[in-house]
C-alpha cells in the first residue's frame, strides 16, 4: 500500500448557495492538511466537494490520501504522526478511535457550533454517544454507510434467468450455478477488509443481532462456540470454495467495476460501492439494484465516518468552528453524501435526488434504530479495540483463504482474544 503524494485542489465556485461569513486569506498560505482514506473514484469526487465548500470561504485544503480501504494505512500513518508531534490539521476518524483521540488531548472541540446548530436534536443518539467525550462534540460527523448490502448486476442474473437467493444457502447454490456457466459470482479483492466484511454479513444473517452482538463484540464464551458459529463459518467455507480460485488481490472499486461490467454477478460490501457506481456512470444504472443481504431478523451494520481537527498552534479553535459550520450545513451534507453513496449522519438533511439504495438505507437505519438492530462494523472499526479488531479480521482471513483451518481453530482463538480485552 502505497502513500499518495499530497495534492492541493483548486477551490471551486460550486458552492455559492452554501453560506459562510469570514475572510480566510491567511489559509491560502497555510492550507489545511487533510488525511483521509479515499482514493476511489467516488470518495476523491466526496473529497473534492469538501475542497470547493472550504475553497468558497478561501480556505485551501491540502488532501493528504492513503491508500487503503478500510484506512489501517492511514490509521497507522495518523498516529505515527501524531506521536512525533506532527498531526494533520483535520483526519478522517471511525467510531470509538474519537473518543479514545478526545482522551489522550489531541482533538478540538467543536462543541460550540454543535449547540448552536442543535445537534443534539438532529443527530440520532447513536451518533451523539460516538461523537461526544465529556458532554462536549469532539469531531463532526460525516456519513452513515451500511454494510449490508448485496449488489447485483441483474443482466447477468437475467441472462444466465436466475433468481436473487433470499437466504445464504440460497446464495451458495446461486453462486455454483453461476460458477458452472462459467460466470464468476462474486466480485471481491482477496485483502481482509473485503473479505472479513462478507463474514460479517453471514454471521449477522444467519445469528441475529442479539447473536452478533455477543459473539463478535462481547466475545461472549458460550455465543462463540454455540452452533452458529460453526454455521456462519461453513457458508463462509463453502463461498471461499467456489470463489477463492478467481479471486484477484484488488481494492474494492476494481471489485465494482467488475460488477458493473457484467463480468461479475454481485458484490457484497457497503455503500461506497454506491458512490463508487455513481461516479463512474454518472447515475444509478438500473441493471444494478441493492438488497439487504440475507437475514433471519432484518438490522443494518453501520459504519461512520467523522471528521477530526487537531489541536496545534497553527490551527486556532475560531479556525475549526468557521470549517465545520461550513462543512455541517444540510446543502453540503446532502452534496457530500450524494457523491459518497452515504446516507448523511444529520436526520434533517433531505435526500431528494440520492440514490434509490440510499432512499431505502435510511427507511432501514430508521426501522432498525427503532427495534435496536443497529449494528457496528467489527471490521470497519466500529465496535472493538483496534488489536481485537486485527486479531479477529486476520484469524477469519486465514480461514478463507486456508482450507486446513478448521472451525473450531477460528473459535478457540476468538474466545482467546476476551483475554486481551
Ligand atoms: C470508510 C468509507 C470508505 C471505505 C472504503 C471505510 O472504512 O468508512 O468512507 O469509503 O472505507 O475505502
């Protein structure tokens, strides 16, 4: 994985309806560094709006991309930074990472733009306990991608005249069927991140939330080793089987493109893969539909991004509190979430003119909210220690890619890492 060489982005005039106050000539001498983890067609079109917002109030922005999905590279890249005294003005951060961030000092607060907006009235509770330390808003939030989804390219479906599996045996069958006619199903790069992002959709499926929820965040003993377990890593076996043999070492867009082209039947990842589809066709084509991927109890494994300022004595706090008013407004939340397949993580902001599978992503996020089946990515960071994290997402990674690794090896290990926690 490679870093990007930093790029300065020239200031657009695409946001004039966006308001904003104060002159920011100083900044055209001192940019602001941004680091982040979006290098795909659909993220650096996400990432070019937050230039031309910022460029509008001459603030120039200095994008500082690592390569990576999933962002361990400029997870480790950030706080090697940091520890050497050196931090960017502002970094992309996922869940509980803000809070423990908050703690060791480095972040701003952005409290005050926060009670005057009234966050605590727009964001779902969800979102104020991940953005909150000490009572006070520590990073704005950004985005609410789901994880579940299945997309599927229905002309090759229809071509080859079968149906969309409803169930994961139903998905294995379907895959093999498609494997016979000599059509690749499955539309994945071989790297952790993706490939950990597919157990999680079976083991959430086939268990439930209240079974994810122990078995993957608590490392409950009894919910790992129960019959589920064994279930969820059989399905997972069972793909890796049909798929493993053709199954390139590529990021999750070239993944996308193969979908898009036809020359893959479905793709199962979050919904960047939207932003993704959208950048490259400029609409949401209708060969391509979204469908939450099978589950016994409907829910919706989330994943969010956040915005981070850190504290230094170039950046002054009235600096940061002029960039997320601008960043924060409903017209540059829809424009931003539009391009990123997300859903926007403020509740008042209107999706007129998103995606249809982003129409259905917040009918679900409200549904689950509601019947508490909202659920964190394990593997996008969401819901355990980085270490659990890593130690989990490279025990399954093994096991699909390793046939002599056997169930019970996964389990036992998992149930070894509640030690570390
Ligand atoms: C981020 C998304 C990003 C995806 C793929 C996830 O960790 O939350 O914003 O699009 O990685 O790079």
């Amino acid at each position: 994985m490679a870093l990007i060489s930093p790029m300065t982005m020239a200031s657009s005039n695409m946001n004039e309806d966006i308001q904003h106050s104060a002159p920011y000539a100083q900044f055209a001498s001192q940019p602001i560094q941004f680091l982040h983890w979006w290098t795909s067609r659909g993220e650096v079109a996400a990432v070019r709006e937050v230039h031309g917002v910022l460029g509008s109030a001459q603030i120039v922005l200095e994008s500082v991309p690592v390569e990576g999905a999933g962002g361990k590279m400029a997870k480790s890249i950030l706080q090697a930074r940091a520890i050497a005294g050196n931090p960017p003005d502002m970094a992309q951060l996922e869940g509980p990472a803000i809070k423990s961030w908050a703690a060791l000092g480095f972040l701003h607060d952005v409290n005050k733009v926060a009670k005057e907006n009234h966050w605590d009235q727009k964001l779902p509770p969800l979102l104020r306990e991940i953005h909150l330390f000490n009572h006070e808003y520590v990073a704005l939030p950004m985005t609410i991608h789901r994880l579940n989804w299945l997309w599927v390219n229905t002309q090759v479906l229809n071509r080859v005249d079968l149906p969309i599996p409803k169930t994961w045996p139903e998905m294995v069958t379907t895959f093999r069927q498609l494997k016979a006619k000599g059509i690749s199903p499955l539309a994945m790069g071989n790297e952790p991140w993706q490939v950990v992002q597919l157990f999680e959709n079976i083991a959430f499926g086939l268990g439930g939330p209240a079974y994810y929820r122990e078995a993957f965040i608590e490392l409950d003993h009894e919910t790992l080793t129960s019959p589920i377990t064994h279930e969820a890593l059989m399905i997972f076996r069972q793909i890796s089987e049909i798929v493993l043999s053709d199954m390139p070492n590529q990021p999750w867009e070239a993944a996308t493109q193969a979908l898009l082209s036809g020359e893959r039947a479905f793709q199962i990842s979050g919904d960047w893969v939207a932003g993704e589809i959208l950048a490259s066709e400029g609409e949401f084509p209708s060969r391509i539909q979204c469908y939450a991927t099978p589950a016994r109890q409907a829910g919706f494994i989330y994943n969010i991004d956040s915005f981070a300022f850190f504290k230094k004595p170039t950046l002054d706090k009235w600096a940061v509190e002029e960039m997320v008013t601008l960043l924060s407004t409903p017209v540059f939340q829809a424009r931003f979430n539009q391009r990123k397949g997300s859903l926007p993580a403020f509740q008042d902001v209107s999706l007129e003119g998103f995606n249809p599978c982003a129409l259905q992503a917040r009918a679900d996020f409200k549904a689950a909210e509601q019947a508490g089946t909202l659920m964190p990515s394990v593997v996008d960071s969401m819901a355990v220690s980085p270490v659990i994290e890593r130690a989990a997402s490279s025990e399954l990674y093994r096991f699909f890619n390793h046939p002599e690794v056997k169930p019970e090896d996964v389990i036992l290990h998992m149930k070894n890492m509640k030690i570390g926690m």
